[in-house]
C-alpha cells in the first residue's frame, strides 16, 4: 500500500534544508537575521529525515529481502532512481565553476570521487563539498543502498523481535558517538566532518528499516501524529542549542522517527493526515530534484551579490528570498519532469532489454 504522507514529509525536509541554506548565505542582517537563524539553524537535520525515511520507505516498498539476481536488481533501480539527477546537478555545478567562477573548480581526484558517489569518505573539504555540495549524501546513500540487502534479510527472517532490537541498537549508537566526542575532547571542526561520513550515518537508516519492519508487523506502539509532531519540533529547537556534537542528528532522530511511523499508520488507518494533500504529495515527489538544485541557485544569487547580501527583510530580503526559493523550484519541476524520472525510465529500459537478451 502507497504511503502518500510520507512523500508529502519529504518535501518538508527538503525545504528545511533549504531554509538552513537560507540562514547560512545571510539573505537578512540585524535582528532579522538573528531571527532566522533561530527558527532554521537547525534546518540541516532534514537530512537525518531523509536518512531515516530513506530506510522506511525502502523496507515498506520490498516485498522479500532481495537475493541473488534480486540484488543486482534492487541496486540498479535505486542507481537510476538518483544517477541521472546527479550527474546533470553535477555537471551544472562544474559549468558553473569554470564559465562563471561559482564555487570552486575540483581538482580530478575529488571530481572522480563524487561522480562515483564514494566522496563522503574521504574526510577533506574538496571531497565532501565539491561540485554540488548537497551531493555528500547520495554517498551516504550509495553505501546504504550497497548494505541494504544485508540489513533486511536477518530481519525479515527473525521477525518484529529482531527489528526492535535493530532499532534500539540504533538510537543507542546515535546517541553514542556525540556522547563520545564529546567527553573524549574532539574538536568541534571534526566533529562537524563526522556529518558527513556514511558510517557514522548509517544507524539513522538501519532504524528507519526497523520502524518500517513494526509498523508492517503491526508491532508498532508509538504515539500519535499530534505527540509524534510535538517531539519532532522539541527535538528540533533543542538542537541548536545543544552542544556542537549533537545538533546534526541525536536531538532529533526520536521525534523523526516517531512521526515517519506515525505518519505511516495514519495512512493505514485513513486517519486525517496534513501531508496527504494533493500539493504536499506532489511537492513530495519534486523534492529531490529541489533538494539537488536549491544549494546550486543560492550560490548564483551569492555571486550576483558579491557575498552575504544581509538586506532588510522589507527593503531586497524578502524578494531575493522569494526569488531563490521560487527559482529553485521551477528547475526542480523541470529536472523531475524532462531528468529525473525519463532518466530513471530509460535506464531500467535498457536494463531489461539486456537482462531479457542475455
């Protein structure tokens, strides 16, 4: 059964995302700044949605852990689900680089690392935010997509116990590693790489399978879409004022993970659901491609400006802002309509055609 809400909440995270970048270029000054920052410095915890949906919602859609030819195939369809989008993000954010001077130009090994979508590992700044910098986490995918079979399979085959336990498991390490950090002394900037490293990254998948495994079971017992809503924006706000370690993930995972479940028990149930909507459900299914290009807009606006533009929210802050976000989503209509989803079609077409040959 389709779970529309949850592709609704998709856009949600992408424009969290968004609105985290918005803080970070400084579109306002004064007050109106220091206002924004307070309700989106803690925007960039939409990835962990993302993560954690990202294991949800593939465990929901497979019918039998994959095995055998299944692997090949299940790793084929999620390569041309995100492949195509990237590559043309990518090469747009190369032109852009070399005719106009955004951003940096990447040197051949950190280009060749993020075309193969292994850039995350390597734990040095050209690496993890060359070309398009949103691009980190289609590594961290890459990597979970590789494990996702090896994930699933004891789990089917142990039953709820098991995904309890995974999800546990789960939390326990989230928390961990910031706790670590922290008493261990590490400094704030390589606590700020462990963002981007697909192990450290993994547990918020592992725990959205999990979820995913209960609430097929119909073993899940966690609170409502009100309570679930509730702990995400607590955990949210708490974020950014907790210590520098724990404002990427711990502080929201529980409230992110209570309300992709609960969001998904409202559409089993029918129950009234803000995310069902034909809008939300059809921003959904952009977000990705708005997630892609948003970070590329910005930074055209960032060297129109010359840099932080820092205007009065009634005098230029509010238009530029308008302007991004407006920008942003037209090309991501276009890339979904006439990219993403021709790409993936022609993809999986050539696919079969050589599978049925052979």
């Amino acid at each position: 059964m389709d779970l529309p809400s949850l592709t609704g909440l998709r856009w949600t995270a992408a424009l969290m995302v968004f609105l985290y970048h918005v803080h970070i270029v400084e579109y306002f000054g004064g007050r109106s700044q220091d206002l924004v920052t307070f309700a989106f410095g803690a925007g960039s915890t939409g990835v962990s949605f993302f993560f954690v949906l990202s294991g949800f919602v593939l465990a929901w859609s497979t019918a039998t852990a994959p095995v055998g030819r299944g692997i090949v195939r299940f790793w084929r369809r999620r390569f041309a689900r995100v492949y195509p989008l990237h590559l043309v993000t990518a090469t747009a954010a190369l032109a852009m680089a070399l005719l106009l001077g955004v951003g940096e130009t990447p040197t051949l090994r950190p280009l060749a690392a993020n075309l193969a979508l292994v850039q995350s590992w390597v734990l040095e700044v050209p690496y993890f935010q060359g070309l398009n910098p949103v691009s980190w986490s289609l590594a961290c995918e890459a990597f979970f997509y590789l494990s996702f079979p090896l994930l699933l399979w004891p789990l089917r085959r142990l039953g709820p116990r098991a995904a309890v336990v995974a999800a546990v498991l789960s939390l326990a390490v989230i928390l961990a590693v910031p706790t670590v950090m922290e008493l261990t002394g590490v400094p704030d900037g390589t606590v700020w790489s462990q963002y981007f490293f697909p192990l450290t990254r993994l547990p918020e998948f592992v725990l959205g399978i999990a979820l995913a495994e209960l609430v097929r079971s119909g073993r899940w017992r966690g609170p409502g879409l009100t309570v679930s809503l509730a702990l995400t924006l607590g955990g949210y706000f708490l974020s950014y004022q907790a210590d520098y370690a724990f404002r990427s993930f711990a502080c929201t995972v529980v409230g992110f993970g209570a309300l992709i479940a609960a969001a998904a028990q409202a559409d089993l149930r029918g129950e009234p659901s803000p995310w069902r909507g034909r809008l939300s459900v059809k921003l959904g299914e952009v977000s990705f491609a708005f997630y892609m290009v948003h970070i590329l807009v910005i930074r055209a606006g960032e060297h129109f400006f010359g840099g932080h533009p820092k205007l009065p929210v009634w005098d230029g802050g509010l238009l530029v802002l308008g302007a991004a976000f407006s920008v942003s989503l037209a090309l991501a209509w276009a890339l979904h309509t006439w990219i993403e989803v021709p790409g993936r079609r022609l993809l999986l077409k050539r696919w079969r055609g050589t599978t049925a040959a052979s």
